[in-house]
C-alpha cells in the first residue's frame, strides 16, 4: 500500500511531525478563514483583510524582535489595528479605504524598522522570510493550543452574529430599523476578522494571509447562493487548497534546486487562485447557453452601493 | 387605547442648526394607506428615522397606539431608499424573507417546517414564488421590492413605512407594487406609509396625504390637501393645482415670485403629461 502511494506522498510524510502540525493548523485555519471570509467578500472587506496581512507583518516582525512567538506579534497587531481603523471610521463607505491606507503605510514603515533591526544584530533573513511569507512546516507544537483557542474564538463571533451580521451587511438601514446595533456588530466581526488574518499569517505568512481569506470565499460565493453553504464550501476549498499545498511542498524536497523544499506558501495561493479561475466557469457556461435569468449582471462587482 | 397605531405631534428635527422638520403633527389609524408626499430635500427620510427611533427629535414626540414607550422596531416594518442588492449576495429571495422573521436573534436559524411554511406564505403573498430560488441581487427592481416586503411583513408588523420604493421603478412595477400595497393595507389591517415624490401613482389608493415641504406639514384625504390654498399656504407662496384626465399637476403661479419673472414653472414634483 505504502509502496503504491509512494508516487503521491514522499517517504516519511505521514511519520512527520512537522507534517502533522501543518495538516491541523491547515485545515483549522482553512475552516475559520473559510467563514469569516465569506463575510469579508459580502461586506466589501478585501481591503481591510489585506491590511490586516501587512499590519501582521509588522506585528510579526516586532515579535521576534522582542522575543516572543510571531502569532502573539500577529494577533496584537492586528487588534490594534482593527481598534485604528474603527476610530479613523472603516464602517463608513468614504472612510474605509482611505483610512485603511493611511494606517497601513505607518505599519510597513515600521515594520521595515523592525526587520532592519533584527537582520542587523542576528545577522539572517531567515525569520523576515517566515514572516513575509510563512511556513506551515516551521509551527512550534507549543503554538498549536493557542492557535485552536483563537480560531474557536474568531469561529464563536462570526457563528454567533450570524444572523444580525448577514442582515447588517444586507442593508445597514434595514437591520438599524429593527434594532440591531449595526456598528456594534461591525467592530465585533472587524476583531473576528482581524484574528482570522492572524491565522492566516502564522500558516502561510502575513504578505499572503489575504488569498486564504478572500480568495476561497470568493470562489464559494460564485458556486452557491446560500450563506451557511458558502461558508462550508470556501472551508472546504481551504482545506483542498492547504492539503495538496502540504503534500506537493513536501514533495518538493526531491525537485530541483534539490535539497530544499519549495515554500508551502507558494503552492497554497496558487492552488487558491486557480480554483477562483475554476469556479467561475459554470457560470460562463450558464451564461453562453443564456439559459440563466441571472445573466444581466456583472459576475463579480463586491462594492455595496447602499452601505 | 388611543385608536392610532402611529401619532406624529409637533416633530422638529435640527441639523447642524439647519431646521430639517418644523412642529410636523399627523395621525394614522391601523390598516390605513397614507402617501407621504415631498420633493427631494423636502425631510421624508428624516422624517422615516425619527419613526423608528433612529434619528432623536428636537421637540415633539412619537407615540405607538397612544404609548411612548413602545418599541419602534417591533411595531414596524421598514424598506429603505434606493436599494439595490448586491448581484453577488449569496443569499436567495427566501433567505431573505426568512431573515426578517429573526434578524435580531444570535446564531445560526434551525431550519424547521414550521419556518418554511411561513416564509412560504409570504412568498404567496407578494406574489414572488416564481422567482423565490433565484440570488436576490439579481432579480429586478421591482421583483426585489416585493421580496423585501415580505422580508418586512414578515415579522407581523402593525405598521409598514417604505421610502421611496417607487423611485427605480418602471410604471407597470410601480403601479404593481402600489396594487399590492392597498391589497396588503385593506386584508391584514397593516397601516402603510409610503413615501413618494409624485403624487399621482398613489392617488387611488390613499386614504391619507401627509403633504411635506421644506420640513413643514399638512396632513388630511386627498381631496382636502390637494389644493391650491393649502398648498399656497405650505409652500409659502401661491401654486396652482391642476386636473388633467384624472393626473394631478401642481406648478407655481405666474406673477407671484419675482425670481421666476413670470414664467410658468414646475415644481421638482411636478409631473409632466406626456
């Protein structure tokens, strides 16, 4: 049996811990990024979830300065940032993007500070390329209880508002009409969403968090017009895309330049990518035959005009 | 019991020292059909957050059935302005209904034959089952109207107040919506306030005009404020109403405003027979 798959997974791929940690934190953070992106896409929050990846970075970077573990540099950062945010108004459809900008420059200013200072008195890159760009094969053991409990925490937001948040991100006047407290809402699912990018980052690197959080959630949004099942489907996506991203990259030890591993990161976001391409293919094919009422439209505008 | 289900009694609302809303006092009784009537600018909005609590009145005071107390969001149903759905929601017409039944409430809906026959019935009741499967973002104008009706009727308001759901409309789906309306008003003795800026689509089916210019008010049927000397009076300067094959057009006298140099000119919602 093993001799059989030996084509498909490497020699030592099921033996390896370093294998097993990426195969959980995987798929644990492909389900959270899974659920609390589809809410990012609807809301028109791709911006701030790239933000939050490149605030990450800085968050990241001071970490190791510092000497603590990267997610805690992560995490904070990201809080901080999403507080940042807030306050300079993202909730409102002028302020969001501009405000985003102006913070985001600040942090990669900073953040270029940090890893100049690190490189300066350590004397590597190694751990500004974990940071900028991951790897999931490089995750302590240690890390994984708080890994769990923040994607049980960012997973407990989004499951809890859903109803009040899908109706808020419907129509900020409709759900305000019944009492819902709309801005409330928003900070809450912006902390959700803030700790998800952190996940991101720490599993496949701050700059490439984003394509975890948008890219399968757009895709699912393409497949299926129910919100409980495009949360299950871009979960599912995810963890596809973070599967075959950690078989192929462990496979890579053998491929050349031999004797290093090509980055996880680089197979997950383009498995990502190539199956944002692929969903959106049924509705092509819909459309060519015209037999779809839902064909008049633009397939992809994410931009609310009502918010 | 006071036998109004909404009393509006001297609302002044002002903004950034603007005056928006002037001492605006008006009735509705349960199950009637009221028009609220303006031009752009001319308060409606203002006016419909102030209804439900989301915008605080200067003076004056809004009460439900008699009481103060009264929480708007239960009592009303509400279709904001200028809405259009994203074409991407991945949400059908029917999640959409359905989330009117619970909006409010946390977690995710356990799905039940109990909920599903209801959602059904409203579907039936503004006549969207046809398209009740499709995304909602993609459906027309007016498909979409009716389906956020229902997400409103759902919730078995006593009242329900749209702004300007006819502003993106074609005549036949306003004319619809309007018949569906009066049909829901009249069956489930829900009150329906309505705002407009022409007057003429709703004219068959009012029981009430709350007649709104620059934040001041009148208020009464049809016959009694559609008038030259009421609406003179509102306006603050002498406009004419005119009847021409049962459409109602009202333009500003000759003579009387010297900017206009005696030109006849229309108001913004003046209609223009074609």
């Amino acid at each position: 049996m093993s001799h059989f798959l030996t084509p498909v997974f490497a020699p030592g791929f099921f033996a390896s811990e370093a294998v097993h940690i990426a195969l959980g934190v995987g798929t644990l953070v492909a389900i959270v990024t899974g659920a609390v992106g589809v809410f990012t896409v609807m809301r028109g929050q791709a911006f701030a979830g790239e933000a939050f990846g490149d605030i990450g970075t800085t968050g990241g970077s001071g970490a190791f300065l510092v000497g603590v573990g990267p997610l805690w540099g992560f995490v904070i950062g990201n809080l901080l940032a999403a507080g940042a945010m807030e306050t300079i108004g993202i909730q409102r459809t002028r302020g969001r993007d501009l405000a985003t900008g102006i913070v985001l420059g600040a942090s990669i200013g900073l953040a270029a500070l940090f890893l100049y200072l690190y490189t300066a008195s350590h004397s590597t890159t190694g751990e500004t390329v974990t940071i900028l760009f991951g790897s999931a094969f490089a995750i302590a053991s240690s890390t994984f209880p708080l890994i769990a409990l923040l994607s049980l925490l960012a997973l407990a937001i989004t499951i809890t508002l859903y109803r009040p948040l899908l109706l808020a991100t419907v129509s900020p006047e409709m759900a305000a009409a019944r009492g819902i407290p709309v801005r409330m809402i928003g900070i809450l699912y912006l902390i959700a969403l803030a700790l998800a990018a952190a996940l991101a980052a720490i599993t496949i690197g701050s700059i490439l968090g984003t394509a975890l959080l948008v890219g399968p959630a757009a895709s699912a949004l393409r497949l299926t017009k129910r919100p409980l099942v495009a949360m299950l489907t871009a979960a599912g996506i995810g963890i596809g895309a973070m599967w075959l991203g950690i078989v192929l990259a462990y496979d890579s030890y053998e491929w050349p330049p031999s004797g290093h591993g090509w980055p996880i990161s680089f197979f997950v976001v383009t498995l990502v990518f190539i199956l944002y391409l692929a969903s959106g293919l049924p509705e092509r094919r819909h459309r060519r035959r015209g037999d779809s009422p839902e064909q008049a439209r633009p397939a992809l505008d994410i931009v609310h005009e009502s918010q | 019991m006071s036998p109004n289900i909404l009393t509006v009694q001297g609302v002044d609302v002002r903004l950034a020292g603007r005056k928006i809303l002037d001492r605006v006092s008006f009735n509705i009784a349960p199950g009637e059909f009221t028009g609220l009537i303006g031009s752009n600018g001319a308060g409606k909005t203002t006016l419909f957050r102030v209804i439900l609590g989301l915008q605080p009145a200067s003076a004056g005071e809004v009460l439900f059935g008699g009481s103060t107390r009264a929480s708007p969001s239960k009592l009303i149903g509400f279709v904001p302005q200028k809405f259009l759905l994203d074409p991407d929601l991945p949400m059908r017409a029917r999640d959409l209904v359905g989330l009117g039944l619970d909006a409010q409430r946390l977690g995710i809906p356990r799905p039940s034959r109990a909920r599903r026959a209801l959602v059904e019935e409203m579907l039936e009741a503004v006549d969207a089952t046809r398209f009740a499967d499709t995304r909602v973002g993609r459906l027309s104008g007016g498909e979409q109207q009716r389906i956020l009706i229902a997400h409103a009727l759902i919730a078995r308001p006593r009242l329900l107040l749209l702004d300007e759901p006819l502003a993106n409309l074609d005549l036949r789906s306003a004319h619809e919506v309007v018949a569906l309306l009066a049909r829901i008003a009249r069956e489930q003795q829900i009150a329906v306030l309505i705002s407009a800026h022409e007057i003429n689509p709703l004219l068959g089916v009012m029981d009430r005009i709350v007649y709104l210019a620059s934040g001041r008010a009148v208020s009464g049927s049809a016959d009694e404020v559609v008038r030259a000397d009421v609406l003179s009076k509102l306006y603050g300067h002498h406009v004419d109403v005119l009847n021409v094959h049962g459409r109602v057009l009202i333009v500003a006298g000759a003579g009387e405003d010297t900017d206009l140099a005696g030109h006849e000119v229309a108001f913004p919602d003046t209609e223009i027979v074609s």
